[in-house]
C-alpha cells in the first residue's frame, strides 16, 4: 500500500500545475515551459470572461497577452500557493487582480512592447463568442463552461494520441463519434467498421472507459492533489448543465 500511495504521489508531482507552482521556489527553467503549456490552452476562458465583463474584442486580447506575459516573463507566481491546488482557479482569481489593479502589462503589449505568450486567433475567439448565450450571464460562468470545453478538447486529442499510438487510428476514427452527440446505432458502426455488432459494442465499451481515462488525466495536469481530481470532475459537469 505504501509503494502504492508514493506511486500516486510522484505522479501528481510531475504533472504540468505542480511544476508550476514549483516555480514559486525558483525553478524557473522547469516551470517556463509547462506554465506556457496551460497558457495556450485555456486563454479562450479568460478571453470569454473578459468579454462578458464588457471589453471589446481587442482589449480583451491584449488582457490576456499580458496577462500571461506577466505570468512566464515575471514569474508572477505570488498567488500560486498549493492551497489553492486547482489551475482553473488561480487562473481566475489571478486574471481578475490583473483586470482591477494592474493593466499596464496590457497597454504595453498593446503598444508593441510585450511578448505575445500564446498563439490567440482572434477571429476564432470572436467567432467562439458570438455562440455564447448572450443574455443572463455571468463572466465567472462564461468562464467555467468554456473552461470545461477546454478540458474536453484536450482529453480528446489525449485519446486519439494513445489509439493512435496503439494503432487502432482508424477504428478511433470510426467510433469516436459515441462519445458525444447523436452516435450512429450500432448496426450501422458494425458496418463502417466491418465488425460484428458483438465486437462493435465491446469496442465501444472500451472506447468510452479510454475515454474516461484520458479525461481524468487531463484534470489531474491543473490540479495539486490527487483528491481534487473527482471535485473537479463535478465542477466540469455543472459547467456544461448550465
């Protein structure tokens, strides 16, 4: 039980949060690359909140380029206690600080003097909001449920990497649409795929635990603790309820 227990704790000490924060202690050269990682992943969730708290498209985009160009460039990290072991909820609360009391990151870039940290299209990021509800909501839920998207996305390309890397591609391809939306029955993916209907379903049941695997793992890389994982699992389910 002890090798078991250390197992799971060495794990959660390399995941990409945890680097992170390690950074607090001067690990910068470590830190840089896994911090600029989550950047690029969840700037959409501080771009919807900030357009819901009524910036324009560009001030939007320029918050968040500084913002994170405070982050990597200043190790500003002060905020990043473990805590608060949830990258979701640092990054809001930290985005909301830098919004209220601290723009001149942003006035900066804006005028061609910062570093752009992350690769934000904006005409995506437009066209990503203009599918948000536009009445009867709040920036913290614009933020919450574009960060679950977030966090799906991600687990999806984690699954087809590892079928991918499992050479079963192909079959991912085929099945991948029973993971969300209106799934095909499965006499019709026993015919995509040329399997009997038996085979099919167990595919299928396979497919969907890989899928809550990957999942999972993609929580685990925001989080600090272990236990946090299943309490974020929740918040991520309330966020597309909403």
């Amino acid at each position: 039980m002890a090798d078991s227990t250390q197992s799971r704790s060495d794990a959660f000490a390399l995941t990409r949060w945890s680097v992170v924060v390690a950074a607090s202690a001067g690990d910068e050269e470590a830190a840089r690359p896994a911090l600029v990682a989550l950047c690029d992943i969840y700037w959409y969730p501080l771009y919807a909140f900030a357009r819901r708290r009524g910036r324009s498209a560009a001030d939007a985009e320029d918050l968040v380029q500084g913002f994170f160009a405070r982050l990597v460039e200043k190790r500003d990290l002060g905020a990043a206690d473990r805590e608060r072991g949830r990258f979701r909820a640092f990054l809001l609360g930290a985005f909301q600080h830098f919004m209220a009391n601290d723009r001149r990151d942003a006035q900066a870039l804006k005028r061609g003097g910062g570093q752009r940290v992350v690769s934000l299209d904006s005409a995506e990021a437009e066209e990503r909001y203009g599918l948000e509800p536009s009445h009867g909501e709040t920036p913290e839920r614009s933020f919450d449920r574009a960060w679950a998207h977030a966090v799906l996305s991600r687990a999806m390309e984690r699954l087809e990497a590892r079928q991918v890397e499992k050479r079963r591609g192909e079959l991912f391809e085929q099945l991948r649409s029973v993971l969300g939306g209106a799934a095909p029955s499965t006499a019709e993916l026993a015919q995509a795929t040329g399997l009997g209907e038996g085979a099919v379903r167990v595919a299928v049941h396979r497919l969907r635990k890989a899928y809550g695997r990957a999942l999972r793992d993609e929580i685990a890389d925001t989080v600090d603790d272990a236990q946090a994982v299943d309490a974020e699992l929740a918040a991520l389910r309330e966020a597309l309820a909403s």
